[in-house]
C-alpha cells in the first residue's frame, strides 16, 4: 500500500519526465542551446523515479524519506514549470525577435544552471544518506535503518525503555529472561536499531550459554527462508532435536510428511524446548511459523530475531513491554520484546490456534470461524478497537437490510447449473458486506441446503495454500470433531500445515464429491487472486456456491464472468433505516427523537448526513456519543469538526483505517486523480467530462497506444466509479456513457482533504479558515460562502505556484493575478459577478491549458488576447452571451474542445416570432435598432442599473457583440459565429454548438477539414446549407455525436433530405426543428444509442415508431416537446420493436390518446418517462408485460399510471417528476 507522498512523486515526476523527454522541449532546448542541461536532467529524474519505485517497497513510512520523496516533488514541478515556461515564452511572437532570443538565451542558461545544480544536490541527498537501498554503501544503509527507527521509537515503547535503562543504570541480560522460572510458553522477540547488526551476536552468546544447554534439553536455531517452506522448516528442526538427542542414525532416512509430524510433535508436547527464529521479516511469517508450538507448560522459549520494531511487538503479543538488552560497543541499541513479568504469555499462542479454531453449531450444521469473519488480521495496535466496532456492527446487521439478505439467498439458492455458482457482493467500505454476508452464511435457509460451510478473509499477503488449509479445516467438520474427541486435533493442523498446494486441492476435491458446499471469500482484492483461486473450484461439482464480497465492481464482474446476473451491488441503507439504527446504537434501544429529545433532531440530521448512511459510520459515532452527553451543542461540534475526530479520537478510528483501506489501494495515479476532488464543494456533483478535461489539462493523464489524454482520463473515472471511491448520482443512466457526473462520500472526502493538504495539493478558501502565514498550494478553491477582501486574500495565499484556480460563488477582481503564471485550469463555471472586463488580462496567462466560463452571463464577448493561449485545450463558454467567436480564435492550434451556446428548448420561437410582439411599423430594422440603442445609451449612462460591477465599456460590448448582430444579422442565439480558418484547429475533437446560418459554405468547409471531430453541434440549419452539412458530416469519419438545430417555419423541414451514408461510429443523434417526417437515412444508423427529437411536427408517428424500432442498438429514446403533430397521438409499440431499449422518455405537451406495448416489446425497457402529457389508465396498455420495466416518472396522472402497471411482476416504482 503505497503512502501518499510516493503517489503524488511519482504523478509528478511522470509529468516532468514526460515534457522533458518530448520532442518539443528537445527542440526548444536546441534552440536556446542547453540541450546537454535539458538530458541531464531528463536523466536524474529517470533516476529518481527508479529510486521511488524501490521506496515503494521499503521506506514508504520512514519519515526522513518521506522528507526526501517531497523535496523530489517539489523540484520534479519546478522542472516542468521551467521548461513549460522557456517553451511558451520561446514560441510568443515580438517584433523583436533577435534582440528577444538573446536576452532569453543569458535568462534561461541561468537558470537552467540552478535547475540543474538543483536536481543533483537532490539526487546526491539520496546516496548522502542512503535512502533507498542500492543508491548507496552497506555501512551508510545502516544509518539510514537507525534512523528509520528513531522514527518508531515512540510508537513501539522504545524510549520509555531507553528512559528505564538510563534511570536504572542497568541493562537486561538476554540469558536470564530465558531463564525466569515461568511454566508457561514465552516468546521473547529481539530487535535493535542497527539494522540487524549485533542481534545474531547476542543471541547466539544466549543459545551456547552452558547454563541454557543444561537446562532445554531440546534446542533448534532456524534462518527463516524465504519464500517459507514449512517442511524444510519442520525438517531442520527435527535434525536440530535428534543430533541433540545423540540419534544421528535416524538423520540418514529420508522421512515422509506424517513421520516428521510425528516425529516433531513428540519432541515440542513431552520436552522442554528453546527454539531461535532468525530473520523473520513480517508478521505473516509469525502468523504461520508460531501454529506449530504448543504450550506444554514445561517453560518453553521462543526468540525471534527481526530487523521490524512493529513485527517484533506483535511476536511478543498484545500488552508486551520493551527492555533494552546489553550490548557489545556503544553505537549498537538492541532490545527485547516481552511479556510483562508474570503476565501469562498464553494468549499469543491461544490466539494463534484460536484464529484456525471454528466454533461449532450443532443446530446449523456449520461451522463459524469466528476471527476471519469478524475482521482482518491486521498489524496495528488498534486490532482490539476494530474488532469490538465489528461486533457492534453485527449486532446491527438486521437493521435495514432484510431486502438485501433476501434478494442474495434467492441467488445463492437459485437453479443450479452445470459449474460451481459465484455470487459476488461488492461496493465501498463500511457498507457493511461483510456483516450482511455472515448473516447470510449464518442463516436457517442455507443450513438445511448445504452440507458443510467455510467462510474465509483472504488475507495479505495473499496466499493461497493458507486460505486453502483454513477451507479444509471447515468444511472437514465431522473428521475434525471426531479428532478433537481423541485428541488428534494437534497433529491435523500440523500435518496440514506441512500439506504441498498439490496435496490440499486433493484432498479439498474428495470432499467436493460427497459434499454440498457454501462457501464464503470475504475481501478480495484483486482479479489476480480470483484467478489462482477459481481453477481450483472449476472443475469440481455443481454442488459447490461461492459467495466473493469485494470492494471493486471489475473484480465482481471477473468473478461472475460467466453469470452477470449474479453480481450484486450494495447500497448504502434508506435515510429511514440509517437513523433506526443511530437511534438504537445512541440510546440502546428504539427512542422516538421527535418526541423525547427534538432538541437532537436536527443535529442527528447533520450527523446522518455527513455518515451520508454508510453503516460503519453510524454504528461507530452512535457508539461514542452513547457514553457522551445527549447535548445538541456536542452532537453539532462533533459533526462540524468530523475530520478532525477521525484524526484524533481512537474510539472513531475504526472509520479511518477501513475508509483508508480503499485509498491505499489505489495505484497511483488514481491517487492524484482522487485527490483532486477536494476542490469542489461537499455534494457537488462534478461533471465526467469537466473532471476528465481538467485532469488532462493538469497532465495526470498521457496518450497511451492510440488512446487520447481524454480517453485515459475518462477510464481513470470509471476506475474510480467502480472502486466506489467516487460514486454516480442516482439516476445513472441518462446519458450514452452511462454515468454523467458524481459525488464524493463525505467521508472520503474528508480523507481527500487530510492528504491533500498534507501535500500542499488543495487548499479552499472558506468562511472561517484562517492561517497564520501564506499558505502555498498547486490547486486554489475559493467557496462560495467566503467574504474576504484582497487584503485578506494577499495574507492567506502564494499563488506564485498556483496551477488552477476554481471559483464558486461571486466573482471578485482581485482572484486572479500577473503573478499566477504558472496557472492551466481557469474554472469560473457558474461564478457570478464575473463580467468582460475581468478577462481583459487573459492572453497573460501563457500556461493556461483549461478556461470555462460556463454558466457566466455577464459575459458577452471575448478579447482578442486570447489567441495568446497557444496551450488552450478546452475552452468552455456555454451559457454566455457570447454569440461571435474572436478571429484570433484560429492560433490555438492545441484546442481540442471547444463548446459554445445558450440553453434554448424551443426551436419554435424565432427571431420573427418575438419581433411580432412589437407594433407593425416597428417590425423593420430601421426601427427596432434605434430602440435598442436607445435602452443602450440609458445603461450607459447608469451601467450599474443592470450590475453593481458593470462598466460603461461591459453596457457598450453588450450592445455592440449581442444585440447588434442577434437583430442586424436575424440570429438565433443558441450558437455562436465562428472565423474562417476553423480548418487550422486540427485538434478539435468537440466543436459545438456553431451558428451556419451566416457564411454557411464556407464554415462547413472548414468543419469538414476538422477529421478528429468525435462531437458536432450547429445551428442556423436552412435548406440552402443543409445538403452542405450532410456532405461534410460524410467525411467525418470518427463522428460519435451530432446535434442539428434550426428554429422557426420552415425549420429543419426538407433540409436533411437525401440518402446520406452517416458515420458508422455515430451514436447519439438530437435533431432539434421542425422536421415533419424523419429523415431516410435514420434508418442506416445502426450503431444508434441515443436520440432525441424536440420541437420536430412529425405527422405519422407510427411510420416514425417503425423507422427507430428497427434500429437495433438504440437504447435511450426521447421525445421531447411538439416531437409529433396533433391534437390527440396515438403510439404503438409493436412486437420485436426496439430490443435494446432501456430509457423512453415522453415529453409531448399533447394528449396521449393511447400508448401500447406490445407483446415482447422493448424487453429490455427500465426506466419509462412521462413529462407533461395528459394520460390516464384507459390510455396505457401493455405495461404488464414490460419485463424489465423498474421505473416509471410521470409528472402527473400518478394513480391512473400506478393502476396501468399493477399487475406488473417486477412491481416497478412509480415516482412523480417533482422527487427526482
């Protein structure tokens, strides 16, 4: 699991090494002559990377690492933005160029000097102290381990055993802890901070003592190998004991499994033993090594020698203490883990064979294993607090999830089939999985079903013969009870334990054949681990079920490659049943708040909210506040402080570390991606497309083998979808792509915010945040709710290494400076204030990759200086006033998204239609200017009259760039003119939404040069451009988007006329406009997914229901306002008609005199829309046999459409518009 700092270094670093290494930094660095710094420095930061990778693997959390890995971060963004910065400034044009160029060479060959001077010191700081092993000497390592453990000391009780040792004067001798007289087994674990250095030394000096040999008659010293083979394990052990015993002889026979078990078990059950363990590395190891000793209360000893403090802390068990041992030479500090004094050291060897032990019933016929269900077995000293949250979230497991545990049974017991079942259970953390699916196991309906049950946390590092012996060791119920009635349980385990893979699948296969089997693998992680698994089960009987609880929707799928059905995603629970079970947990019992304490409604309401009905969070906060006091006061601090209690209080630790668990194990570049998300506000729903162009923009993504930054970065979303890390609205399906937009989990994003601060990534500037010095940042957010001034604003923030600034809220001048040179992503979406002459200093800011001013209405035209953003790759200005692009428009070469227009739904008002209103003698142009240049002159002289910040020049290019050409030039407003020369912009591929109502021709023959066009919207459509545009749509070939739009009479009518061979990539068709039929090449489109018709007149719906039935992949259909002519339509679906329809949405403003479906109709139909159309029971029919229908909305007439669809089996839910 990777710390944050190595994912956001090695993010970073993949930037700058990705610049560095282009073709176009290798250029600019000839031309300014430092191309031999510029491969120098390429170089180092390769280094670097490698040197990463291997802190991945071993000094992820040592602290003076962590110091390093930052340093490289930070100097990986100085490079790129050096290097961005010599290549923007290089390609700016001046009309003196030569004088420029020199002045630029003496400029960047100084600096890129201290660049490079920069990168060596950090690269040498690497082998100076020996970081990352193989950067430097054998005897330099060892500082660095010593100073890896300086780190832990306070944490594993290390300085309270230096403290001892000064105070007493005195040290411990190893020789007389193994000496204590205690009956009990001991272990006693061996650690120093030299790592390894002097520990073999001084415990060797304690196994040869003759005092020792006297007293342990038999003694083994064992180098753990790794990997770990435990018959070699046994093996040496065994020699070990007999070459004690004086029985050479029996070393000259080879010995089988079952005789060294014996042979061993004699030995370690009738004498008194002292066994070394030499180089165990991980608690994993322990867990495995320690099932082979029993407590044969003869005063046994185990030492263990480990270069980890943590794994030697956990050896010695749970309470034990550190002393620090006598040492050789005064530079070497080694210590023993132990029991306190005479404190029972039972436990850890009872815990051991406890985690292996199952408890029986008898009345279920099952066999419950009671620590892997519970939770798993981790290295914190947390463990206890987990486990005691787990059983409080079992206790809760009824509450809210008797649907859920339902709808699984049935899957579990469904019809068999010719393999074994898998049934997957997946969603994010805390949902409570776990819980529901030991409730299942559990349950009386499967007890009478299955034969044998086995229920088993894979655990890490994954391995697959101890999850296979701890299968066995379940489902083999009735062999181990008559074992454990004679005594044989010990020599099971152990024989097991010595078991090849081979040998366990075997034996695993003989009880496949008699048995019916349930089985349960809770918490996996990877499809790797599902593919060593399944082979196993794959040929063995039908009678085998499996149920998989995963936290990933890709592993559910590759699990149930073969049955799709049989995944199951869990949901968080119903607000309803989320505050029963708060509630119960607060007050012990069912409380009615709203009656025995209002005062708390409302602050468990904010506290529900930011749970935001996540189980674990709930169960784990109703906890704590159950031995607090029931004071609204502290139920809203803790609520307005969350974050910071998860931090800091222990006792709501628990949600932290399973919350962390689905963030450490994200690679890293979703790291980035999802610690990105802070910059929006908590529910805000974020836009795929705005968050997959703003991660592109910010380089987190690279084209990878054909596929485009975008493409990568949309994938980056859908991983994070399916980890649940970030998660989809409700209503997932309303667009081609599935899923439009998300939300973070509160919860998480809290975690996001911790980390990313801890990295300097985002900082929010909101109401009541404050800091006592500047605070820098790659990633501004100003709130909405923040006031401040600019002198506040200077105080609090360095923007000098600011890469994006996102405002919500209102605007303020001051936001945006020359100093924030560096700046890629401008989001002003939806700012308010915002007005034409706050971007009249655009063109300065060179970098800038992202500008959105979507949403802005105050603004109406945009400057020329534009055309300076030689960067710009995604320009947003949808919901402006801006109607003409500027002509500098054309220099920006890399813009690859352009997206212009207003939201306009209908296409039936035109300009002559709102000209009507005024008197006849007014309607010419002659008239109707002077009236606006009146209304104009009276703003001007009182601008602030429409806005408090508009100026007399903001009134003057309202006129001059909206009013003017809208009435000189008749134009619809919902698009915008562009320049000749769109050719140029080969990058494009999102264009939209372009006016070819004016200069037609030749704007289409630019777009048809635009051959990367995935994305096309214009308007303006009339019959003498309209075989233009579908001649240049022909040669768009990689086309996937279209939107044409024309308002008024005659419309789009007998425009698109024609027999056209579309695009066959084209997948989603709005046709807005007065069409009357359908166009005939409708019907080729057979890669269709998505259309919509709105304001269209068709004449003869059933001639248009037949075209788009035959169409076999469209899925989503809308049929929006005035798509169909008529006081009164009637629509058929016949049978076989739209077969892979899921979404139809009606939105006719006419009466529907009746709707029928008939007869294996849109089988896959879900979701069915009704939107102001008068209906009534007698109009719907052949809703009944909708097999797949789950949803209908209907804005009114909701009983008369409940009535239609009763006898509907799949009792879909029936909701009005107004909820959604």
């Amino acid at each position: 699991m990777e710390a944050t700092a190595l994912s956001v270094g090695k993010s970073v670093l993949d930037g700058a090494i990705g610049y560095a290494k282009s073709a176009f930094a290798e250029e600019v660095a000839l031309q300014l002559g430092v191309r031999r710094d510029q491969v120098f420095i390429t170089n180092e930061l390769e280094m670097m990377k490698a040197f990463l990778e291997s802190a991945h693997g071993e000094g992820a959390d040592d602290k003076v690492v962590k110091v390093w890995v930052k340093q490289v971060r930070d100097m990986a963004y100085d490079v790129e933005d050096c290097l961005q910065e010599f290549a923007v400034r290089l390609n700016k044009q001046s009309w003196w160029r030569i004088r420029r160029k020199m002045l630029d060479r003496r400029r960047v060959a100084k600096q890129m000097k201290e660049l490079r001077a920069n990168v060596e010191d950090v690269s040498q700081r690497n082998t100076r102290y020996s970081l990352i092993k193989g950067s430097g000497s054998k005897a330099a390592t060892y500082t660095a381990a010593e100073q890896s453990s300086i780190t832990s000391a306070a944490l594993f009780g290390i300085d309270e055993a230096r403290r001892a040792a000064k105070q007493e004067k005195s040290q411990v001798d190893l020789v007389q802890m193994i000496n204590e007289e205690e009956n009990n087994l001991r272990v006693i674990a061996v650690w120093g901070t030299s790592g390894g250095l002097g520990q073999t030394s001084i415990v060797r000096k304690a196994y040869e003592n003759p005092d020792i040999e006297s007293k342990f008659s038999c003694r083994a010293w064992v180098r753990l190998m790794h990997p770990f083979d435990p018959k070699d394990f046994v093996q040496s052990m065994v020699e070990q004991f007999n070459a004690a015993g004086g029985v050479n002889v029996l070393l000259r026979k080879k010995k089988t499994v079952q005789e060294l078990t014996n042979k061993f078990e004699q030995y370690v059950n009738e004498k008194r033993y002292l066994i070394v363990i030499n180089d165990l590395s991980t608690i994993e190891e322990w867990d495995r090594v320690k099932k082979c000793f029993p407590n044969n209360n003869m005063g046994s000893r185990i030492i263990v020698s480990t270069t980890q403090v943590e794994v030697a802390s956990l050896c010695a068990g749970q309470g034990s203490v550190a002393s620090e041992l006598k040492q050789f030479s005064a530079g070497q500090n080694i210590y023993a883990f132990h029991d306190k004094g005479s404190q029972d050291a039972t436990d850890l060897i009872n815990e051991g064979s406890s985690s292996n032990t199952a408890s029986t019933s008898t009345a279920n016929k099952s066999t419950v294993p009671t620590c892997e269900i519970s939770e798993e077995n981790t290295v914190k000293k947390s463990l206890t607090r987990i486990r005691t949250m787990v059983a409080a979230l079992e206790e809760s497991h009824l509450v809210g999830r008797e649907k859920e545990k339902s709808e699984i049974i049935k899957l579990v017991t469904g019809q068999a089939t010719g393999q074994f079942e898998v049934i997957t259970v997946w969603g994010m953390g805390g949902l409570g999985k776990t819980t529901l699916v030991k409730d299942i196991y559990q349950s009386q309906e499967l007890s009478d079903i299955f034969d044998n049950r086995a229920c088993v946390t894979v655990m890490r590092p994954f391995n697959l013969e101890e999850l296979l012996r701890s299968l066995f060791m379940q489902l083999d119920r009735e062999s181990s009870e008559k074992k454990d009635v004679v005594g044989l349980m010990s020599s099971t385990k152990n024989t097991l334990l010595l078991m090849s893979l081979a040998e366990l699948i075997k034996e695993l296969a003989k009880l496949f054949q008699t048995k019916r089997c349930l089985i349960v693998l809770d918490d996996v992680l990877s499809t790797a681990e599902w593919d060593r698994i399944e082979p196993i089960f794959h040929e063995m009987r039908k009678t085998i079920r499996i149920i998989v609880t995963t936290r990933e929707e890709s592993i559910a799928k590759h699990c149930c490659s073969q049955k799709q059905e049989n995944i199951y995603k869990l949901k968080d629970l119903e607000y309803k049943d989320a505050h029963d079970l708060f509630t119960k947990k607060v007050f012990k019992g069912t409380v009615d708040l709203d009656k025995q304490y209002p005062e708390l409604v409302q602050p468990a309401k904010l506290i529900l909210k930011k749970c935001d009905q996540l189980p674990l969070a709930i169960v784990t906060i109703a906890c704590f506040l159950a031995t607090q006091p029931k004071a609204p006061l502290e139920w809203r601090k803790l609520s307005e402080h969350l974050s910071a209690e998860l931090e800091m209080n222990p006792q709501l630790g628990t949600i932290r570390t399973v919350l962390m668990r689905s963030y450490d194990g994200l690679p890293y570049h979703l790291k980035s991606c999802f610690l990105y998300m802070p910059i929006f506000p908590e529910d805000h729903r974020v836009g795929r497309g705005r968050l997959a162009r703003r991660w592109s923009a910010e380089g987190y993504c690279r084209e990878v083998r054909g596929k485009s930054a975008e493409e990568m970065a949309d994938s980056y979303f859908m991983e994070l979808i399916a980890r649940s890390m970030i998660l989809p609205p409700q209503e997932s399906i309303r667009c081609t792509k599935g899923i439009d937009s998300c939300q973070v989990h509160d919860l998480m994003r809290e975690i996001g915010i911790s980390k990313s601060m801890e990295e300097n990534l985002v900082f929010t500037l909101e109401q009541g945040c404050s800091t006592n010095s500047q605070v820098t940042m790659r990633h501004l957010a100003i709130s909405s709710n923040w006031e401040g001034d600019q002198n506040e604003f200077e105080s609090m923030v360095d923007v000098s290494r600011v890469r994006s600034l996102t405002v919500f809220g209102k605007w303020k001048s001051f936001f945006i400076s020359d100093r924030m040179r560096l700046l890629r992503v401008l989001d002003l979406e939806d700012a308010t204030g915002l007005l034409d002459h706050h971007l009249k200093h655009i063109g300065k800011f060179l970098h800038l990759r992202y500008l959105s001013l979507r949403g802005c209405g105050g603004i109406f035209h945009l400057p020329d200086l534009l055309g300076n953003l030689r960067q710009l790759e995604t320009l947003d200005i949808r919901g402006t006033n801006v109607v003409m692009l500027p002509k500098t428009i054309i220099k920006l070469l890399k813009l690859k998204s352009l997206r212009a227009g207003e939201v306009l739904l209908d296409e039936d008002v035109s300009y002559e239609e709102i000209i009507d209103d005024f008197p006849k003698v007014m309607r010419t142009r002659l008239c109707i200017l002077p009236i606006f240049s009146l209304e104009c002159y009276l703003f001007w002289c009182a601008p602030r009259r429409m806005d408090a910040d508009m100026t007399r020049h903001d009134v003057c290019a309202f006129f001059c760039c909206v009013i003017l050409p809208v009435v000189a030039m008749h134009l619809d407003r919902y698009g915008v003119l562009v320049p000749r020369g769109m050719k140029k912009l080969k990058s494009l591929h999102t264009l939209g939404v372009v006016n070819i109502g004016r200069r037609g021709k030749a704007v289409l023959k630019d777009i048809k040069g635009l051959i990367q066009l995935r994305k096309l919207g214009v308007t303006g459509v009339n019959k003498e451009n309209g075989q233009e545009l579908c001649s240049a749509i022909l040669g768009l070939s990689r086309l996937e988007s279209l939107s044409i739009r024309s308002e008024g009479r005659p419309g789009l009518c007998g425009c698109l006329d024609g027999t056209f061979s579309f695009p066959e990539n084209l997948q989603s068709l709005k046709l807005y406009g007065n069409l009357v039929k359908l166009p005939e090449w409708v019907q080729g489109l057979k890669n269709l997914v998505k259309l919509k018709l709105r304001s269209s007149s068709i004449s003869e719906p059933d001639a248009a229901i037949q075209v788009l039935g035959i169409l076999p992949n469209l899925a989503f259909l809308h049929l929006l306002g005035k798509s169909f002519v008529g006081e009164e339509v009637r629509l058929n679906f016949p049978r076989e008609m739209f077969p892979s329809m899921i979404v139809l949405e009606l939105e006719l403003e006419v009466v529907l005199r009746a709707v029928k479906f008939e007869q294996g109709a849109t089988p896959r139909l879900e979701l069915l829309k009704f939107c102001n159309v008068r209906i009534n029971s007698d109009s719907l029919s052949g809703l009944a046999s909708l097999s797949g229908l789950k949803e209908i909305v209907t804005s009114t007439y909701l009983e008369d459409v409940r009535a239609a669809v009763a006898e509907n089996l799949n009792r879909p839910l029936v909701r009005s518009w107004s909820s959604e």
